[in-house]
C-alpha cells in the first residue's frame, strides 16, 4: 500500500493522471519532479468515499477547543440541505393558521361549532412551530478561523485545526429528479487520524440561496488553503 506522495502541484505526473504520485514507505524524493515526498496518499480513492461520515462524528475523537483556532476570519456561513426537509412542516403552520382565521371568522359570527376546527388549526400550527423549530436547532454553520474552523450544529460546536487535517479536498456532484439537475451538492472532504469525513452544502438550481452557496464554496477554498500552507511548513 503506498504511504507516501509527491506534495508539487507542478509534477508532470500529477499534470498526467491529475492525482499526485505515490510511493512506498522508505522513499525520499519523487522519480518524476525530485521533490521531496510527503506521508499519507495524497489524494482520496473510492474506499474514502464510502467510509466517510458527516463531520459531526469527529467530536467523539477530537478534544480541541475554539480558543486553540485563534482569531475568527469572517462570519457565521450557513450550510444548506437539500429541498424536501423543510416543506412539510411549513405546510402544516400555514393550514393551520388558515384552519385559525377561518374558525375565528365564524366564532365571531357566534357559530360556537367552529371551535372544533379551530383546535384542529391550533394543533396543525403548533406541530408546524414545533418542527421548524426543531430543524433549527439542527442548523448547521461554519466559520472560519486563524488556525482552523468551527463547525455549529444547532448548540454544538465542533473545533477543527488545520494542522490536525492530513488531506482535504471539495467536491461538486449533481442532484437530479427525473433525469431534470435540480442543484448541485457541494463535498468537502477531510481526512483526520485515519478517518474521512464529509461536509456538504446544497445549492438549488432554482436560485434560492446562489449567495449563502458561493460563500460556502469560498469558505471551502480558504480550508484547503489553510490546510496546504500548513503542511509546507
Ligand atoms: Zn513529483
């Protein structure tokens, strides 16, 4: 198994298979650049991809504390899902108030029956709040920092430094329904202490949050840039 890789971006081998050159334990500089090599393989395989977990698991693993991360760069970026989650519950907020109002009119006109439906439309509003209220508290979030990110899921923060990522990289892959790309997701995948994690922000092709999206992506970039400029250190 190779342990080792050529870290130059400019190896002619890495401009002809577009992943850099990898090497058994033992070796000190590439064959085809002279560069000195780097530990770890250098680029993620299809292993990676199906054995990696959402980036909340890494809190069972790291002890690392936003104060380690220094001086927050930018603000808060909001991570997006895919279309479906949120629909239901705004449906069921939305008829029940109708259901509300509705009954209301008719209590007003002293139509004293209409109270039963009025309780039905508390009941549909009050699960609807509930649930958006809910799927809020899962609102996931990123920042990033002098030395590394912090990633909020509802309550919880998750600490990341760039020294503890031995190889990353982002990602685009289409969502399609009925053969119709609705969005594109957007990955990206980081490999800490043997495990590869992912970190995915949704952007719809219906242009309801282009803005939120891009600066996801330009958050993504300033990882990876925080990654590679620690690791040539
Ligand atoms: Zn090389």
């Amino acid at each position: 198994m190779p342990v080792r890789h050529c870290p130059n971006p400019d190896c002619p081998y890495r401009a002809k298979h577009g992943r850099p050159a990898e090497y058994r334990a033992g070796i000190a500089t590439c064959s085809d650049c002279g560069a000195e090599l780097a530990d770890g393989k250098g680029s993620f395989d299809a292993d990676d991809l199906r054995s990696a977990k959402p980036l909340e698991d890494i809190c069972n693993s790291s002890s690392t504390n936003v104060k380690d991360l220094g001086k927050a760069d930018g603000e808060l970026i909001v991570l997006l899902n895919a279309p479906g989650a949120i629909s239901l519950p705004v449906i069921q907020l939305v008829a029940g108030l109708g259901v509300l109002v509705i009954s209301f009119y008719y209590i007003n006109q002293r139509h004293f029956v209409a109270v039963i439906p009025a309780l039905i439309g508390f009941g549909l509003f009050f699960i609807g709040f509930n649930r958006i209220k809910h799927s809020d508290r899962r609102a996931r979030r990123v920042r990033l920092y002098q030395r590394g990110f912090a990633y909020h899921i509802g309550e919880k923060i998750i600490a990341v430094l760039f020294t503890d990522i031995e190889m990353v990289s982002l990602s685009d892959r289409q969502l399609r329904h009925r053969g119709v790309p609705i969005g594109v997701f957007h990955d990206l995948l980081l490999a800490c202490r043997g495990q590869v994690y992912t970190l995915t922000s949704f952007e719809s092709h219906a242009g309801l949050y282009p803005r939120e999206t891009s600066r996801f992506v330009l958050w993504a970039k300033k990882v990876v840039e925080g990654v590679m400029g620690t690791e040539e250190v």
